[in-house]
C-alpha cells in the first residue's frame, strides 16, 4: 500500500475488493460493540494513511499525518462501520420471505438443546434490537415492523448514521 509504483486508485481498488472483502467475512453476524468499532475505524483510517501517505504542510513545509477529517474527505465510500451496521438492510429482506423460505426458517428458527454454562451469548438479533432502541424505536417485534418497507428503510438508515462520524 504504501509503493510509489501503484496508483492511488489502484491501491483503493485493492483495499476495497479484496482487503474490505476479507475484513467483513461473515459481518452480517457479527455483533458488534463500541470497542470493536473503534478498532475496526482505527484499521480502515490506518490503511488509508497507507495508501494517502504524508503531506506537506504548505504554511511550515514539513511533513505531517493526515487528519482523520481529510481521510473522510479523499475516501468517499462509506466507511467501514456504517457498511457493517447496513447489515438491518438484510435483516428486513429476511423478515419479509415467507415462512416456507429455508433462510426464514434458520433465521426465527430455535436451537435444541441446552446451552453452556456462563453467561448469556450477545445474539446478532440482540443488536438489532439494541439498535432500534438507541434510534427511539422501542418496538420489540422488529420483524412486524420490517413488513413496512418505508418505515424500515427510515429506521435502517437512522441505525447506519448512529455514531458514526
């Protein structure tokens, strides 16, 4: 990333289909916490100095690191965080199919079996709820809600602007 010899929208190419790709493996499960956010943020903002590189301060003449401001404005994909939390997009896709479809079943469907001792496992369904509350939306069947396509679509992308910078 940091090579003379490759363009800078080369190396975003790069970053975007094969780094982000192998970094958001299976993220539509993932669930995330304040703590994995940043470091997911401090990840994405350090490749992209990688790819940027320094800058010449045109009042001293030195060289300094960019700012995370400037990094935001020379990417202008989303980063990565909001791509993760755009996971309520499926979520609503999935609560819409029918009862007869296999990924419905999987997704309202209850494991048997009893479950290890500790203590209770963050759920992917927890975060959406989690979620939805932080956004002032207290309803807890969210499956009823992602019926209305309008509504959802308001809430999801609510959800995806939540602190993210």
């Amino acid at each position: 990333m940091s090579s003379r010899l490759l363009s800078k929208n080369l190396k975003i190419k790069i970053y975007r289909s094969i780094i982000l790709s192998v970094v958001l493996y299976g993220c539509e499960i993932w669930s995330l916490t304040l703590r994995e956010e940043r470091k997911l943020k401090v990840f994405e903002n350090m490749v992209l100095r990688r790819i940027f590189g320094p800058r010449r301060d045109e009042v001293t003449g030195e060289w300094r690191r960019l700012r995370n401001e400037e990094l935001n404005n020379f990417y202008s994909s989303p980063n990565i965080v909001r791509v993760i939390k755009s996971r309520m997009r499926w979520a609503g896709h999935v609560a819409r199919m029918g009862e007869d479809r296999g990924v419905y079943r999987v997704f309202v469907g209850k494991p048997e079996g009893k479950r290890p001792l500790g203590r209770r496992r963050r759920r992917w369904v927890d975060n959406i709820r989690m979620d939805l509350q932080e956004v002032g939306c207290g309803y807890t069947d969210w499956i009823g809600l992602a019926q209305e396509r309008d509504r959802w679509r308001t809430l999801v992308s609510a959800v995806m602007n939540l602190r993210v910078p």
